[in-house]
C-alpha cells in the first residue's frame, strides 16, 4: 500500500503542473482567437466607412 502512495504523491506535482500549462496555454489561445476576429471585424467597418472593397479572406496567412 505504501507503494502505491509513494507513487501518487510523486507523480501528482507534474500532473498539476500540466494541467495549469494546459489551462494557461488554452486561454492565451482562444485569447489571440478572439483577439484577431474582432480586429478583422474592425479592420472590415474601416474599410466599409472608406468605401474601399473588403479583403479578400484566405485559409493560409503569411503570418503561420
């Protein structure tokens, strides 16, 4: 029985620890998500208040 616990407290630090870098990373993922959607919806009203033609929307970016 002393085995079993021995090996639970030893491997309970590295699972907490990955499960908040898989939380913390998630969240600054879904973060730059949101982020680049609104600033496509804005950048889309600029150009409708412009006049000028809407950019054309590609699957690959330049930037991956």
């Amino acid at each position: 029985m002393d085995y079993w616990v021995a090996a639970l407290w030893t491997l309970l630090p590295t699972v907490l620890v990955s499960l908040i870098f898989f939380f913390v990373l998630r969240s600054i993922i879904r973060a730059d998500r949101t982020e680049r959607r609104v600033y496509a919806k804005v950048e889309a009203e600029e150009r409708a208040k412009r006049g000028l033609p809407p950019v054309a929307s590609s699957s690959t970016s330049a930037d991956s």
